[in-house]
C-alpha cells in the first residue's frame, strides 16, 4: 500500500469569514440557534463531471487476501474504518455473531480488528482485547471520547436468536446480559483497548437491540456524546399485523470523565408511538389492562417466554443522521425507523441541556416506510449537504396490495403517508415557521432525478409491464431497488459526488423467500445536472460473489449472464457500507458486509449460510485530490472543539483552467450509513485542478481557519489553533 505525503500545518485564524463563503455562521459571539442566510452560488460545480457512457476503471476485489477474516456469522454485520493505532493509515472494524438459530443458547462469534499493515491487513482484535467473544455485536462507531487523540470504540449488541427472550428478562436468564449487551471499548493508545462499560454506564448500560450507534457533541461542549438507535429483538420483529415493537433509543451525555448519563428523556430523543393506521385512516390502538392507558402500534399483552412485555412504544430505528442541517453550528439527528415515519430532530440545546424537537412533519418528510440508511452529501454540487435514504425499493410494487394493516411499507405505500421508494432530499436552505421557528427545507428529488441504467442489470420497474396496475409507476432514482448501508463518495476524483448502495432480504437462495427483495448493489456515476449513469458492473461492484466480469459486451457471442453471475439473483445479504482511503493512493475504497443468514433450497429446504465481507480498492488515478485531517484543540490543551473534529464544516474552493470556479463542501461525521461508519478524514476530489485556491474549516467551537494555495495529492492535518 503506497505511503502519502502528510502535511503538517498550523493554519491561520480569522475572526470573519469573507462575503463570498459565507455559507453559514459559526462565530463564537453568535448567539444560539443564530440564523444566517445561506446564499446561492449561483452555478452547480459541473466542470469536472464525467459524462456518460465514460470508461469506468474497476475497482480491485482484495478481501481474498483476508483469509477467513473475510467470512461472516452475523445477522447486522457493521463496519468502521478508523485508524486505530495512529500511524497514519487506515484500519478496521468488523462486528460478528453467532448466526445459527437452531442453537438460541450459543453466544457471540470473535468481532476483528484489521490492521493496516501496509500490503496487507492482520487480524489483532484478540490481542487487542476487542473480540467481544459473549456479544452479539451489531452497529460500531469509532470515536474519541476522552480527547486523548485515539479513537475509541462504543459495539452495540442485539442478544440472541431463537431464544424468545426480550431485553426485560435479562436479569433472570444467565449469559443474556453478556450476548445482548452493549460495549464500550477505551483505546489505550498501546494497541490494546480497555472495557470500561460498567464504569462508564453504570446501571444505563444499554440491553436493548442495538443497531446502528453515532457519536457527536451535542451541546459544544468540546466532548462526544453516543446515541444508540435501538430496533428490536429480532425474535419479535413481524410486519403482518398491527403490533409494531420497537425498542427505546438512548441518549449518553458525556461527562469528561470517561462516564456518561443517561438524557433520553430530557432531550427528548426516546422514541414515539408508531404510526399504526387501519384502512379507513383510524389509528390503531392497544389497550394496556393495567394501566388502561391505550397506544397505537403497541400491546401489552404481547410477552416473551418468561411472560415480560415485549419491546417498547417506539418504532425499530435502523440508522441514524448527525450533520447540522440548518446550518446553526449544531449537530442536529435524523432518525429512520423500520416500518414507521422518519424523524428529523432539530437541536435546540445548550451547553448546560440537551433538548431536541422532532420537526419532521413541519418539513413535510414524515413519510412512514422501511428506511434503511442514510448517505450524507452534496450531489448536486451547489455547497450544502444532501441525504439520501434507503428503502425497501419498487419490489412491493411489482405484487398486490396488502389488506391487513402492519409495518409492512406496501401497506403504507398505499396512502399518502407512506413510501416504499428511495428518497433523495434535496437540500434548500432554511423557513420560518411560526409557532415552530427555523427549520430545513428538503425536498424529495428521487422521482424527477435521472438515471442512466445499466445495460446489465436494469431494475426491474424500469418495465411498467413489471408494476401491478394498483401502483403508480415509479420513476427517476425512486425506481431504483433495496438498499441498507449507502455512501456519497468521489469515485474518479472529479470533484463530484457519486453515489453506491447495497442491501438485501435475510433470506436468499432459490426456493421460497429468497427473492423477495432482491438487490446486488448499485454503483451510480454522478455525470452533472443532477443526473446519475448506473456503473455498478463496470465498476465491479457487484454484491455478487464469483462474478466473472472478463466479458462486459452483450452483444458479444460469448457473453453469458448467467454463466458469469452478472444477475440479480446470485446476490448475497448485502448490509453495511464504509468508505475509506486503505491503500493510501488518494481514492476513496468501500468495505461491504453481507449478513448470515438461512438460504432456501430447491423444494423449500431450509439452511444456514454464512456472509462475505467485500474490500474494494479503487483502481483510478487519473485525477488530484486532497486529504484532510482534523484534530480538535480538545486533544492538545483541553480548550476548543473535540479531538476528532466531529461537527466541523469544511469548504474547498478551485478555479479550473478555464477559470471556471467550484466549491465543495462536507462536514466530519460519526453516524454514517446503515449499523456502520465512514473514515472521518475528509476526500475531496480535484479533477485535474493543481492548485486550491482556498481550504476554509469551520470549527465546533466557532473558530474558522482559513488556508490559501493549498497542495494538491497530499494528506493536509489541520490542528484548531488556540
């Protein structure tokens, strides 16, 4: 793996911010919750698009070379590339389980730390003290708690298969603590990590089913908070009847001291009552028969095998969103919930108290459905941040109407409260409303957003023959299939964002079930005017295993879909995706798990199957880039911004030969995508600029550094100055 050139540099403090990057207000006198109006540019950086139909060079399948580290017993595999050990490259994490349902009383499966080691990645999570052996681990986020510069690492745990046990019998059942429990993984800055769950937690340790897990500081205080998205026991999870059971999330405040509290309540960050509609519109309610109190979505009387409730009042959170979407300089939430609506929390807190408001349904994107992940990013190139958000897909869409009410997005689909379909959620700025206040304004772009598709493997609703005349024909990217972990990320360096997903039903196979959601996975070019080219198998990135991409014309003879594995069906259980540099050539690589899970056999048979962790290396290099690494004064005197940056706004400025000017932008993020986490170094990709005219950092703590004439194809650390 070749070495970088990394730049060391102090760069300057300014107290104001130019009249042309006053994209939003970060001053330290600014009061809280300031709005700033956020101009438009003016132009959509498509300089450097490429355009369609452009040679795609592939990206490299190097998980071969990983040996049996590359194999997977897990339900919810996550995945967080980190540099663990600070030597400058990157590392990571890979969460494990017991899959096999037919043993309830089996534990976890050895979780992995992959260390970078220049050519190669080793196993060290033994000797690191991570494997985890009791947990069944599923979401990961690498963040630095304590400010000492390493990253630490918080494993979320869902419990065990098979056993009809919910979180509320964990006191009376020996080893469920263990397998369902989470943990929290201090970094020792040696190689090894410290447990210090029960020091930090105490009596808050969290023993509900964990998901996806973020970090940030909520209330700039200069220290990561944790918030764990909670699903529910997998054993309890049905989406064919009206009782949808979710687990409550939890909210850690950071203390400074390596402890945390529990504010979920306070911030009012919990969770609320599913959306549980009969056909007429009427909610669906329970009634508890001690309190008598009535709840929509959420029995009482559903218990476990010891005879305790089932879950919570809450819906079944699957990821989870930090970024400041109103440009406020707070870390606001966006939850999405397996069969109930997206939330949107704006951040209204102090340094003394957490408080965020649920501000969904102002915005009007409360849209109920299966949403899986989320892909932060600018792809349409006028410098502010976009989401994208996985869903079930059109698949629903090509079958009947369901007639009985439940979690089932299908039954919502039918409504205008419901959707099954992708989103795209174009970012335009901020309004007031009255009585609320400030809130984002994004508008779902999917339907009307352009793909160009693959010639290999269309989606299946591209044919309206496909689409059962009870649904609208779906259009645009909306038309578009399953996803669970997704990334913007620059594929080529051309300074825009292009965009990959994957995902899949647990089951696959040939008999019944195993296709019922199928997806290998969708690699899609950003080619300028807010159009996509579909390049999943150009790029080789195909959720398939065994693929044969020697033959890529079909109108050649010797082309064979089918023999070659370049076909839907073959895909594997497609979960979570991480973006990272790991060979250290200034293009951004993908990790990608895929599930354990039963396969269906011919005639019906049932049978156990393990996953395969995918490592892609990016194999372009045709244009500049710029790394950049930030690390928060927290970490070298204990004033300012936390140590990893987390919440910082970053903007990069160019000017092409043809002085046509650009500007990108991101934020450090440590929620991304679906039970996993990105690289918190921040990729730009420069085309064939070879001067930056301008790197402008946004700090948590208000401060902005500004640096001018910036070298181009380097790794540049920013310290936050004093």
């Amino acid at each position: 793996m070749n070495a970088k050139n990394v730049i060391i540099l102090t760069i300057m403090l300014v107290s104001v911010i130019p009249s042309s990057c006053n994209a939003f207000n970060r001053n330290e006198s600014a009061s809280k919750n300031q709005l700033v109006d956020r101009p438009s540019f003016g132009f959509i950086n498509a300089s450097n698009s490429e355009p369609a139909g452009k040679t795609v060079n592939p990206f490299i399948d190097y998980s071969e070379k990983l040996g049996e580290s590359a194999i997977i017993s897990n339900r919810l595999p996550g995945v967080a590339i980190f540099d663990f050990d600070r030597d400058g490259d990157q590392d990571f994490y890979l969460t494990n389980a017991e899959v096999n349902a037919l043993f309830p009383l089996s534990m976890g499966a050895n979780n992995r730390l992959m260390r970078n080691d220049g050519d190669t990645f080793t196993n060290v999570a033994q000797e690191s003290g991570i494997e985890a052996p009791e947990q069944n681990s599923s979401g990961v986020v690498a963040c630095d708690i304590n400010n000492d510069g390493y990253q630490d690492l918080y494993v979320g745990g869902y419990g065990r298969i098979g056993d009809q046990l919910d979180y509320r019998s964990v006191p009376s059942v020996p080893g469920l603590y263990d397998a369902v429990s989470d943990r929290l993984f201090l970094n020792k800055q040696d190689g090894t990590f410290e447990d210090i769950t029960m020091a930090a937690f105490g009596e808050f340790v969290n023993v509900r089913s964990a998901a996806s897990v973020g970090c940030a500081d909520l209330n700039n205080d200069g220290w990561n908070d944790i918030y764990v998205g909670n699903r529910a026991d997998i054993d309890f999870v049905r989406f064919d009847n009206p009782r949808h059971h979710g687990h409550y999330n939890v909210l850690y405040k950071n203390n400074g001291n390596n402890t945390f509290d529990d504010v979920t309540d306070s911030a009012g960050l919990r969770g609320e009552e599913v959306t549980m509609f009969d056909p007429f519109g009427r909610p669906i309610k329970f009634k508890d028969p001690v309190t008598g109190v009535e709840t929509e979505g959420f029995d009482a009387m559903y218990l476990d095998a010891n005879r305790n409730i089932v879950g919570d009042p809450a819906g079944q959170t699957w990821a989870m969103l930090f970024f400041d979407h109103d440009d406020d300089g707070d870390q606001d939430l966006w939850l999405v919930d397996d069969g109930d609506r997206t939330k949107v929390f704006r951040n209204d807190s102090s340094e003394e108290e957490f408080l965020f408001t649920n501000v969904a349904r102002e915005m009007g994107i409360d849209t109920s459905g299966a949403g899986m992940g989320f892909a932060a990013g600018d792809y349409d190139s006028d410098g502010d941040i976009d989401v994208f958000i996985t869903n079930i897909g059109f698949h629903p869409l090509t079958r009947g109407r369901p007639t009985y009410p439940g979690g089932d997005c299908a039954y919502a689909h039918q409504f205008v409260w419901g959707s099954c379909l992708n989103y795209l959620m174009e970012n335009r700025g901020t309004l007031e409303v009255p009585g609320v206040g400030i809130i984002p304004r994004f508008v779902d772009m999917a339907t009307a957003t352009e793909v160009i598709p693959s010639k290999f493997i269309p989606p299946d609703s591209l044919d309206p023959r496909n689409i059962q005349d009870v649904w609208q024909i779906p259009t645009g990217l909306a038309a578009y299939d399953f996803g669970f972990g997704t990334t913007f990320f620059d594929m080529e360096n051309d300074g825009d964002q292009d965009l990959y997903w994957l995902g899949s039903m647990i089951s696959k196979g040939e008999g019944p079930g195993g296709q019922m959601f199928p997806s290998a996975g969708r690699m899609l070019r950003n080619i300028g005017s807010k159009r996509f080219e579909d390049v999943t198998v150009e790029a080789h990135l195909l959720d398939i295993l065994n693929v044969d991409y020697s033959n890529l014309d079909p109108e050649s003879p010797g082309y064979n879909a089918t023999k070659q594995r370049i076909a839907v069906e073959f895909h594997e259980n497609g979960k979570g995706v991480a973006k990272g540099d790991l060979n250290g050539d200034g293009y951004l690589d993908l990790i990608a798990t895929n599930a354990g899970s039963e396969v269906f056999k011919k005639g019906g048979e049932l049978a156990l199957d393990k996953g395969k962790l995918f490592v892609w290396l990016n194999d372009n290099s045709e244009n500049s880039w710029l790394t950049v690494r930030l690390k928060g004064r927290q970490a070298i005197d204990g004033t300012g911004s936390n140590a990893d940056g987390l919440g910082a706004r970053l903007i990069l400025e160019t000017t092409d030969s043809n002085g046509n000017p650009s500007r990108q932008v991101s934020e450090v993020t440590a929620s991304s995508s679906f039970l996993s986490m990105n690289s918190i170094d921040q990729h730009f990709g420069l085309g064939k600029n070879s001067v930056i005219d301008r790197l402008i950092v946004y700090w948590p703590s208000g401060k902005i550094q500004i640096k001018e004439k910036v070298q181009v194809d380097s790794v540049l650390e920013v310290l936050e100055p004093k």
